[in-house]
C-alpha cells in the first residue's frame, strides 16, 4: 500500500506538469509557427507545406513507433527520448538559414514531436487506471495551458520580432522535456486493464469495433472544421473584435475544462457510449444553430455546447478505446486514433473552405450532417459491443 501511495502521489502532479507544457506550446505553435515562417521571408505555397509536414510525418511515423513501444512495453522511455530529440529538432529549426534546410529539419523536429501526446494518453490511461483515478480531472490542464499559452504567445509576438518567435517555441518544449524525465515508471503488475477487451491481439484494424469507433470520434471532431477554419473571419465581418472573439473562443475550452473536472463525479449511468453520443447530439445541435447565424447574445450558449462536442466526444473515446484495447496494444491503438483524427480533420478543413466560400454561414450545416454521421457510427460501434459472443 505504501508503494501505491508514493506512485499516487508522484504520479499525478507529474503527468499533469507534462500535459501543461504540451498544450502551452500547442497553444504558442499553432498560430505563430506560420508568422515565424512569414518573417523568414518563405512564400505561402511553402509554408502551407511545413506547416503540413506534422501531420503527414504523423501517418508515417506513430504507428511505427507506436508498435515497437507496446511490443517492449516502454511508453515512459519513449516519450522522454522524444521529447529531449524534439527540442534539439526545434533548435536546427530555429539555426536553420533556407527554406530546405528549414523543411527538413522540421521534418526531424516533426518525427520526434509527434508522438509524444499519443504516447502520453496511453501512458496516462495506464496509470490512471492502475490508480482507479479519473483521467479528465487530469487532462483539463492541458486544456487551461492551451488557453495561457494562446494569449502569452499573443502578447510576445507585439514584442518579438517575427524571425525571433521560433525560440519562443524552442523555450517552451524544454519544460516538456524535463517534465517527462521526472515520469514515475509504470508497474507492470500494477497496471490493470479495466472493463473487456473486445480486440484480438494484433488484429486492432480487423476488428470492428474499433473501426467504427476511430470513425465516429473522428468524423465529430473533423465536424469543427468550418468553425476552426471561419468562425473568427464570421464574427469580425460581423463587427465582433479581437478581444470579444478571443472571449468566445475560451469560453468554449473553460466549458470543456469544466467537463472533464466533472468527469469523476459523473453518475453511473453516464457510461463512455452515453458521453460519446452526447458529444454527437452536442456537435449537431451545435453546428445546425451556427447555421442560421444565430443573435450575438445567444452565441456564449452556442459555446458552451463546446464541452459536448469536443469534450464529451474525447472523454466517451478514450475511456471506450481503454475498455475495447488490449493493454499490450494501449499505444498502437491511441496512434492510430491520432492519425485518423488528423487526415479526417484535414480532409474537412479542405472541404470547409470549399463549402464556406460557397454558401458561408450555411455550410455549418454539412458539420452538423458531419456529427450525425459520426454519431450513427458510435451507435453501430455500441451494437457490435452488445452482441453475443458465438
């Protein structure tokens, strides 16, 4: 019992440090990595192409890396070795002069980079189940730092010079690699997978199930498309400024955070299907009132709805894939849930542009037909669970 007290306690505060500096440089890349890449004076065909390289160098690589750590049943070393590689990757990046030498070594960067948040849902579902703890409560500070991290990039980038912003990123990965060093190891013995496993082993893509569940959680996530896309360049046509569509924005993830803090304290009846199919209802009632260009004054209650279709839908999906996985297959199985998520969101946000160029507020309605369909999907992947065993 004593051992399980010092794991507990270690184990928590640490995997949260790991999820902060995570999303604060999510939160700093994601829209100032492009204003970096704009200073150095590349075009915007190329950048569009680096800005893309995670996500290809994701379909490649995780899988990849993925297999060989549940096969030697090593998430906690892999993580830390990728975290240490990927800040000397942003480091060439940011020495890097031309515009090949800035690809490739993003690229690098990119293979080291990319697994790391895979790898560490499957390290945080092992030891959060091992210690009976809720994951959402935490997750949110993951979701709190994104937030942090968006309006401190905000502010540094009126008073750094758009060439200097990349160290701003390389900074903020160094925490993320000390914060994986300091991960307690995971007890074998220790950790249990919690409810069934539906999945054979090796046979994660044959089995149904799982198929259909990758494909609902990620036709509702790709669902936010126009939103991610257009909502912002919506809300300024109509008047809003930076600070109010800002506002808007967090008031979103606050709603989500506030979800997953609840997460343990839910009722029994709100089992991981039930969140998912919330998350569905949530993403269509969301997206088919965004349609209509809904009155400002109800658009802080369209965003709240945010906790549903993003959180609800996360939530109901990894506490499922933890249900229908095998634990030897724990990150094999969040890797390809990444890579399934990121070429469908990629393959809507292409779609949105198409759609919002055509017929603007109304495309929000093809979210909403987007949502539904991953709903069924969850329906079909709840059916096949309850089947009888022949």
């Amino acid at each position: 019992m004593r051992s399980g007290f010092r794991f507990s306690w270690g184990f928590v505060p640490r995997l949260a440090s790991l999820y902060v500096g995570l999303f604060i440089l999510s939160g700093i890349q994601m829209p100032f990595l492009p204003v970096w890449l704009k200073g150095k004076g590349v075009d915007p065909a190329m950048i569009g192409l680096v800005v893309a390289v995670p996500m290809i160098v994701r379909a490649f690589a995780t899988p990849f890396v993925a297999r060989v750590v549940d096969r030697r049943d090593a998430v906690r070393g892999a993580i830390m070795v990728a975290s240490c590689v990927s800040v000397l990757g942003l480091v060439l990046v940011g020495l890097a002069d031309t515009v090949l030498a800035i690809l490739i070594t993003y690229m690098f960067a990119s293979l080291a980079s990319t697994p790391v948040l895979p790898l560490t849902e499957a390290y945080a579902l092992k030891g959060l189940g091992a210690l009976g703890r809720a994951y959402g409560p935490v997750r949110l500070w993951g979701s709190a730092a994104f937030i942090v991290g968006n309006f401190a990039a905000g502010f540094a980038a009126d008073i750094i010079p758009a060439s200097d912003l990349i160290w701003l990123i390389v900074g903020t990965s160094v925490p993320i690699a000390l914060a994986s060093l300091t991960l307690p190891p995971l007890s074998t013995a220790a950790v249990v997978q919690a409810g069934e496993s539906s999945v054979a082993r090796g046979s994660l893509l044959s089995d149904p199930v799982f198929i259909a569940l990758l494909a609902a959680a990620s036709l509702i996530q790709a669902s936010h498309a126009v939103f991610y896309g257009f909502s912002a360049l919506q809300w300024r046509a109509d008047g809003f400024d930076g600070t109010a569509i800002a506002a808007l924005w967090a008031l979103g993830v606050i709603a989500e955070i506030v979800l997953f803090a609840a997460q343990g304290r839910l009722p029994p009846f709100i089992t991981p299907t039930v969140l998912l199919m919330a998350g569905a209802l949530g993403a269509v009632l969301r997206w088919l009132v965004m349609a209509v260009d809904p009155p400002t004054f109800l658009l802080p209650w369209v965003q709240l709805l945010h906790a549903l279709s993003f959180g609800a839908t996360h939530l109901g999906t990894l506490m499922l894939l933890v249900r229908i996985t095998p634990a030897n297959q724990g990150a094999t199985a969040q890797a390809y849930l990444a890579i399934a998520l990121s070429l469908t969101m990629a393959g809507a946000m292409a779609l949105s542009g198409l759609l919002y160029e055509n017929f603007g507020s109304r495309a929000y309605a093809a979210m909403a037909l987007t949502a539904f369909a991953g709903g069924a999907c969850g329906f079909v992947a709840h059916r096949i669970r309850r089947e009888p065993a022949r």
